[in-house]
C-alpha cells in the first residue's frame, strides 16, 4: 500500500552528489545521494508520473503551497565588503551576498521582515534577493536577482520592520516581479492546525517546513515590552527564518517567524511566531508614518521579582522619564533604595506583573485617559507608617519613534 511500481527500463547507476549550495562556504550540509537513470526519456517521464500519483493528498497541498508562495518570499542581506569573496561552495562565484535573514513581499513596493534582521545593517548595505521560480530545473542553480533594501520604518516592540524595494545591484532591469503573499488572520487560530514555514536557515534560501501550531496567545520578552499573542509552532525554525512568513493550510501568512526556545541555538520544536494582525496594524502605520506610535505613560517598573520578594501585590515604579505624563501626574518612583509608588490597577483592572500594564496600554492611543491606581507608603506625623491609596487620570502622550 502507498507504493507504486516502475515501469521496466535501463538500470540506474547511484551517484554521489556534494556541494550544492548549502547557503555558506565550507558546509556539509548538501551531501546527499542521488539516483540518475541512464538513458533518460519516456522511461523517466513515466516513473515520475508514477511517484506523483502515489503522493498523498498532504503532500500534494504543501507542495502546492510552496509553489504558490516562493516568488514572494525573499532573502534579506548584507551587500559584500571590501575583500570579501563572492564565491560558492564549488568555488564557482554567484555573487550573492550573505543572508541575514527572511522576508515575503507586502505589496508592490515593500518587504516586511524582523527588525532584528535589519538592525545593525548600514542603510547602504542593504539587499534583498529574490528567487525567479520558473527557473532552476535545467540549470546550475535558480536565477537570483539582487535588489537594494531602503528600511522605511520599524517597530522593535513587536520586532517588525518595513523594507522598500529599490532597483537591481546591477542598475539593470528587474525581470523578477513583486508578488505579495496573502495574509490570513491569526484571530481564531486553533491548536493542532497545520502551518509552514518558509525562509532561509543557515543560509539555505527558500527551504520549507511543516508543523502544526502547537500552542496560541504565548508571550514573548525579546525587548522592553512583551509580545503578546505569539503563535507557538513545531514546524523547523532555525536561524536565518526569522522574518519569513508562518502559512497555513491554504498558504496565508497567519505569522511571522521570529524566535526560537533552544538551549543549543537550533530548533528544539519550540519556535514563535509574531501574530499577522498585530503585524498588519504596525506595518499599515509604519507606512503611514515611518514608525508606530503608542499610549505612552513614562514609568520604568522594577523587575516583577521584586514585588514578589516584598510580598507587594502589585508593581513596583522604578523610574519616571521626565516630562512624561506619569512625572506631570506625581507618580513617585525608587528613591535611594526606598519604594516608590505602587501600580494596583490600571482602567480598574488589576495590575499583577508589568506584563498586564503593556495588555491594557495596547488598547489605548495617544490622547486617551487612563485610570492609574497606585498605593503610596507614607509616614504620618507621629511616626506612624501608613499607605494610601490613589487614584491618577493620566492623559497617554505618544511614544517616540525608533532613533527619535
């Protein structure tokens, strides 16, 4: 059962394969053995018929998906520097730079991957590589087209940025369209649905590989506030992914890779990815205005262990940016090792740890009034310790942009 027979022809010969490109020099990765048939013709056309009719109807969707989806994935790079050699594993030069990262195709003009991607590239270094998917089968390796990067704006809360796509290294016509991947929604995912992902590990551009999504609504702490609402999946990420699309079944970017849970810096089956609808929301202001503006309050909290080792329900203030709301309201931060004030709730909802803080301010915009509810330890006229409890209206003013 599930297997096919051939029909009868030449024998084949095994032949030992090495040195396809593995996406850095020197690497083993490629080593693979092969099966070529001698002569070739009707007799291979029809084994392949053959395999591809035992194929299952899973296999034949992912495929499907990968086919559909490659022209817009992309591969996102750092331009050559002086000395450095354009070479392949062969030794033969493709003159591709190398590969930071992932990306897919917004729209017609932009890019979208992570900004820890892009970070600490020079805006003159940036380059993205796209793939010509119709070529590849009758040649050494697939036509590369490289093309400048312009980083448009980014978001490093949710680790988002935005990339416009600029004319060929070359100054030649590009021949390889832009085309922009569908986007699904990450709102009503399911535990157990199957996901791929697609991107460039280790180098290895346009490589795929399926999962399931293995848990929904994880937090992930990769800066100064979480990301909430992060899509958990077992589908292989490794480096070199971050920034490419996480696809369900139909090929709909429903995520986009970001991180992975390891202990030895490759997959352990624990990779996340960052939700397309907070993606969505970030990259449609990042092209409006270059950067994404949130409700900003102006308070630093202690570490939530802190509050914890106290026995504080609640967080500790550890600092308050000057000018900013919470110092024009009086919040009151950590003054030579004494306690401040203490964020109880927020909007009446109870505050437990910062991470509740950033859930509840996600919902707000600039110019919105929040409720702030704070204990303050005082000490009375007679010597007596008390704590008083505040309630503050604070106008949220707006976070600064990146590098502002």
């Amino acid at each position: 059962a599930g297997e096919a027979s051939s029909p009868p022809g030449p024998p084949a010969r095994k032949v030992t394969a090495l040195g396809a490109r593995a996406g850095h020099e020197g690497s083993d990765l490629a080593r693979r053995d092969v099966v070529v048939a001698a002569p070739l013709g009707g007799w291979l056309l029809a084994a392949g018929e053959a395999r591809a009719a035992v194929r299952s109807a899973e296999e034949r969707t992912a495929a499907q998906v990968f086919k559909d989806v490659t022209p817009g994935v992309v591969s996102v790079a750092r331009g050559f520097r002086k000395g450095e050699r354009r070479m392949r594993q062969n030794g033969d030069g493709d003159g591709l730079p190398p590969s930071l990262g992932s990306g897919f195709v917004w729209d017609t003009t932009h890019v979208v991957t992570n900004y820890h991607v892009v970070r600490e590239i020079s805006p003159q270094d940036l380059e993205i590589i796209f793939l010509d998917p119709n070529s590849g089968r009758d040649e050494d390796l697939p036509r590369r087209e490289v093309r400048k990067g312009e980083l448009v704006g980014a978001d490093p809360a949710t680790d988002t940025a935005v990339l416009r796509v600029g004319d060929l290294i070359n100054g030649e016509q590009p021949l390889i369209g832009m085309k922009p991947l569908p986007r699904g929604e990450s709102r009503g995912l399911e535990v157990g649905q199957t996901v791929y992902a697609i991107g460039n590990p280790f180098g290895l551009d346009h490589s795929m590989s399926r999962g399931i999504i293995s848990g929904i609504a994880r937090t992930l702490d990769i800066g100064e506030r979480p990301i909430r609402g992060c899509i958990q999946t077992d589908a292989s990420i490794n480096p070199g992914n971050s920034g490419g699309p996480l696809l369900d079944a139909a090929g709909r970017v429903i995520g986009v890779n970001t991180a992975i849970l390891t202990a030895t810096g490759t997959s352990a089956g624990v990779g996340l990815a960052i939700p397309v609808d907070t993606v969505k929301r970030n990259v449609e202001l990042i092209l409006k205005q270059g950067f994404v503006s949130r409700g900003f309050l102006g308070i630093t909290f202690a570490p939530d262990a802190v509050s914890e080792s106290l026995q504080i329900q609640g967080v500790v203030v550890f600092g308050v940016v000057p000018n900013s709301p919470a110092q024009k309201a009086g919040v009151r931060p950590m003054l030579n090792g004494t306690i401040g004030d203490v964020i109880t709730s927020l909007d009446t909802k109870p505050i437990r740890a910062g991470a509740d803080i950033f859930r509840l301010l996600d919902k707000h915009v600039p110019g919105d009034t929040v409720v702030l509810g704070l204990k303050r330890a005082r000490r009375e006229a007679d010597g007596a310790a008390s704590v008083e409890d505040l309630m503050m209206n604070i106008t949220l003013s707006s976070s600064s942009p990146p590098g502002r």
